[in-house]
C-alpha cells in the first residue's frame, strides 16, 4: 500500500512540476493591436510608436459625453456597438488654457531663470494646445500579453493638476516604455474637473464630485474589461500624483466594501494636500458663475439654474469662472472633513491594502514655473519652500504612513530626491526635486533634444530603470515585492524611510523619518514598535486587507490574491501533503 502511494505521490509531484511550468511559460495568443471587444465596445489598437512589441490602445470610451443633461450629472457607462480605431488620444476635458506662448516671455523667464526644461514644463502644465470637449470620458491602455507573465498587474494611473487642471494625453504620461520593460499594463484616463467636475450646484448630491464619480467608473471598467487585454483584474494599483494622490485617499475611505483595487502609489498628496470646501462654500462660487452667464444667483430655484447651466456652452462657463476654481464637496459620502478622516484612521475604517507612499524634497519649486507669468513680486510672496512642502506634503504623508502601519498594513515610504539637466527647472538657485519632478523618471518620459533640452545621462538612464521597477515589484506584489528587493517596510520608529534618488544614486538611502518630520508635530504618529512590521500579526499570517472584502478588516485575503501565481502548483502539492499523511496514518 505504502509503495503503491509513493508512485502516486511521484505522478502528483510530476503533474504539480508540469503544471507550475505551464503556468509559467503559457502565453496568450496575441496580436499586436489586435481588435479587443469590451463592454463599451470593439477597439482596434496599433503599435506603440517607440515600443512596438507594445499594444497601445487610446480614446478608449467609458463613458457617454457629458453634455446636456450629463453635464454636472454622474457618469453614464458608454456602449455601442461600433467598432473604432484607439489609435489617437481622447479629447481632453474642459479646462482653462493659457495663450500660446504667453508662459516663455523672455523678461518673466528671466526673472525666475527658466531652464530649457523649465520653459517645457511651464508650456505642459499650462495646458496649451489641447483639444478640449465635453465628449473626454476616456481611458488608455499600453500592454503586451504576447510576452512576459500573464496575466500581468495593472498600473492605474490617475493624474493631477489641483482638480482644476489635467488630462491623460500629456507627454508624460506615455505608458508605452514602462509597460515595455516591466511587463505590467498601463491605464490611464480622462475625468472631469474644475466646475465640469465638482460643480457647487445644490440641486443635489449626486450633482457633487461627479470628478470623483467618474474616477470609480474608470477602476470599474478596468475591473470588468482589463483581462481582456492580458491584465489581472485581481492586481490593478491605483496609482496617482499631486490632487489625486489625495482623491486616491478619498477612494480609500468611500469604497470600503467594494475597493477592487488590490494597492495605492501616492505620490505627493493625500486627503489634506489641498483644502476642501463645505456645501456653502461650493454654492458660493457657484452661484457667482450663474450670475454671470445668466442663468440665476441664490435667489433662483437651484434646479432651474442647474437645468439653464446644462444649456450655456461651455467655453462661457470656462470664461466665466474668472480665475475662481472648484475644489471637491465635502459630502459625507466621497469627501469628509479633516476630523471625520482622523477618527476613520484611527478605527481603520478605510480600504486596508498595500501603500506606497511619500513626497519630494523641495515641492513647492514647481511654483517658480506656476507663477512665471505673474513676475517676481508674487512669487517672492510664497511660503518658504521648505514649510510648504512639511505643511503640504511630508507632514500629511507621515499621517497616513503611521495609520497604514498603526493598523499593520504593509506600507512604504519615501522622499524623491532626484535631479537631473533636463528635470531641472531654474539655472540658480537649481529647483531641486520639485513637485512631480519623479513622474518622467518613472514614466521614462523625460523631455531631450527635441524640447532644447539634454538627453538623460547615463544615471539618470540607471535610476530610471530602477525607478520603473520599484513602482512595477510593487504593483506585481504590492505584500512583499519590495521586500524583495531589498526595500524596508516603513515603520516611523526605525530607520526605513527609502530616500530615492539620493544623489542622484541607483540604490535606497535609508534614513529615520524624524530627521524629517520634526516640523509635523503629534499627529497620529505611532509609538513603540510597530506590530507587524514584519508582514506578519501575532499569529503569524501576513496582514492586508482583501481587495474585494471590507476596508476595515486586517486579513490574508489580498496577500493570497497576489501573492499566489499558479494555483495549479499549490493544489499539487496541496494534495502530495495530504496523501502523505493518509499513508502514514
């Protein structure tokens, strides 16, 4: 009987040795670009142009236009049943866009020293020249199933830009090369924002943050249509810089019982980055719009206003704003106060999953290029740098690290110190490593000669790669890929803040986060050894929320979704343990 079971347990290993091959080694039969059919519909994608083993697909539809009555309404699910050529970016949607050219006048640049780099910067963020419409609701993807692992985790981006400012066709968002050498697939997409996106109308709730509305549409159709495209539905990261950096964090607290996301990367922002504003705050600046193109002020019935501002063209809207923007509504649903945010972080009452998170050392540079039009004088009247990026950025991401590891979340921090000829933005004093000043080293989007600038060195072409695969090992294994890389898990009482890009060095600087944030004060900070800072709580099971379970509940759900590739293999030997232990009985 015993020798009878042992050639048994020989087949079982062998199917379990073949089975964990042909997981590992199985490709999708795959077509560069080929027609993909998707719940919005067909779309037929090409190569990418400077990654051609890479399917780029673009103006992915995921939502109908946001026009007539879906303007300052929710986002309705796109559908048709065309099939459409994804080869050209989405409008992006309306926006305020500076006069071409009006950022480089030579006396202003002067007066702040503008790079080359400088100077291109200040024309990307100033929106000039992009095609605005209301029909914007639309989403990209960059993959190639044809190689590498399948499925492959998805790196959601979502972008920035104060909420009032943005959209997914800029330069530097260009997935195609870090989808290319990490073998993830990269999203991005197009939400609404400014007015178009959190109007102040109180006709009704569900007319508030439609911006954020339209960014859980996006995760959900990644959710149902990223297989599709060689995607692994069970690891999309949600990934984002600057204002959303702190939507993500708004995300982490309203979608609790239904996250689908499996982690979060937030660069510079979280839920206090930028002021909120209250429901009278927001019909304020609402009604201020209204009146001006006509359409009634306070006094007026607040559905008739809303309903003449779904007919006023769009432009006029923009025009009519008069350098007032709209920020997101605190509504007890997506946005709280900064008191309902402390004592849900406290409870744990958010979406428990892996966390990489930090800011750069000198932030507030970007400023030198925001108010170059504006001249000396006013830039001159900032804060110091150093006390707006503490306030704004370190400190609020010092309070959400600490909650991460106070609830024995596996979290990870870091502070981005990279600074290269054609990242740097002033010529004297340099910018240093300013506010999204890391997005191009991990996009591998850096401008060169073409924008008058120098191409990347032979470092910078080393950080990028290392770069590009500290955010792909996470977004692969959010529970232990950096682990694995050599990268500590952060806990504010020991030296583990990863100081990325230090000196410009390939490798992590590790430091003690106080040496930082002495200027944060008490705030939620933990004491003592953090519990679980080693993946592990006192049982020992690794700690992370589930990706599809409630966001307050600590368990090994998540870690067992991505951290277990080819399940075939475990059953196997699953099975070789148990037929053990009947022969031995």
């Amino acid at each position: 009987m015993l020798r009878i079971s042992l050639v048994s347990l020989i087949f079982v290993l062998h199917a379990a040795q073949a089975a964990h091959t042909n997981l590992a080694t199985e490709r999708t039969p795959w077509t560069i670009g080929q027609s993909v059919n998707t719940s919005s519909s067909i779309f037929v994608g090409h190569a990418a142009p400077n990654a051609t083993e890479v399917s780029e697909y673009l103006g992915i539809l995921y939502a109908h236009a946001a026009t007539g009555n879906l303007r300052f309404a929710p986002p309705v699910a796109y559908s048709s049943s065309d099939a459409f050529n994804a080869t050209s970016f989405g409008h992006a949607c309306p926006v305020f866009q500076r006069t071409p050219g009006s950022s480089g006048s030579s006396s202003k640049s002067t007066s702040v020293n503008l790079t080359a780099a400088g100077l291109y910067t200040s024309e990307v963020n100033g929106e000039i020249g992009v095609k605005t419409s209301e029909d914007c609701l639309s989403l990209n993807i960059w993959t190639k199933p044809q190689a590498g692992s399948s499925p492959k985790a998805v790196m959601l981006w979502v972008y920035g830009g104060g909420f009032t400012s943005g959209n997914s066709n800029k330069p530097l968002y260009n997935g195609q090369f870090l989808a290319n050498r990490e073998d993830v697939v990269v999203v991005s997409f197009n939400y609404r924002v400014n007015i178009f996106g959190f109007p102040g109308t109180p006709a009704g709730s569900q007319c508030q943050n439609v911006g954020l509305q339209d960014q859980r549409m996006a995760v959900e159709w990644v959710r149902d249509n990223i297989a599709r495209f060689g995607g692994d539905p069970k690891r999309i990261i949600l990934w984002g810089q600057s204002a959303d950096a702190m939507s993500i964090g708004y995300y982490a607290y309203s979608y609790t019982s239904d996250p689908i996301v499996a982690g979060f990367i937030q660069e510079s922002g979280t839920t206090s980055a930028i002021p909120v504003l209250n429901a009278s705050g927001s019909a304020t600046i609402w009604y201020n719009v209204t009146t001006h193109v006509g359409c009634g002020n306070a006094s007026s019935d607040p559905s008739a206003v809303l309903s003449c501002m779904r007919n006023v063209n769009y432009t006029n809207i923009l025009n009519a704003l008069d350098g007032q923007n709209f920020y997101p509504t605190i509504d007890g649903r997506l946005v709280f106060n900064s008191s309902a945010y402390t004592s849900l972080s406290r409870a744990g009452k958010y979406i428990q999953v892996p966390l990489l998170i930090g800011n750069n050392d000198n932030e507030a540079a970007i400023f030198r290029v925001e108010f170059v039009e504006a001249g000396s004088q006013e830039l001159d009247s900032l804060s110091p740098e150093p006390s707006y990026t503490d306030r704004r950025f370190a400190c609020p991401a010092a309070v959400r690290a600490n909650a991460s590891v106070y609830h024995k979340v596996p979290t990870w921090r870091y502070r981005w110190f990279g600074l290269f000829p054609n990242t740097n933005l002033t010529a004297y004093p340099d910018s240093g490593a300013y506010h999204g000043s890391e997005i191009p080293i991990i996009f591998n989007t850096t401008p060169g000669p073409s924008q008058n600038t120098s191409a990347n060195t032979k470092r910078e072409e080393a950080l990028i790669a290392y770069m590009q695969g500290i955010w792909a090992a996470f977004a692969k294994d959010p529970v232990n890929g950096l682990t694995r890389l050599g990268l500590p898990r952060f806990d504010p009482t020991e030296d583990t803040l990863l100081r990325l890009g230090w000196d410009n060095d390939v490798g992590p600087h590790i430091s003690a986060a106080q040496v930082y944030d002495a200027p944060c004060g008490d705030q939620f900070l933990v004491t003592g050894s953090a519990d679980g800072a080693d993946g592990t709580d006192d049982e020992g099971s690794t700690t992370a929320a589930s990706a599809s379970g409630t966001g307050s509940t600590s368990n090994t759900s998540t870690s067992a979704a991505v951290k277990v590739r080819g399940s075939g293999f475990w059953w196997c030997l699953c099975m070789f343990a148990a037929t053990i232990i009947v022969c031995i009985s």
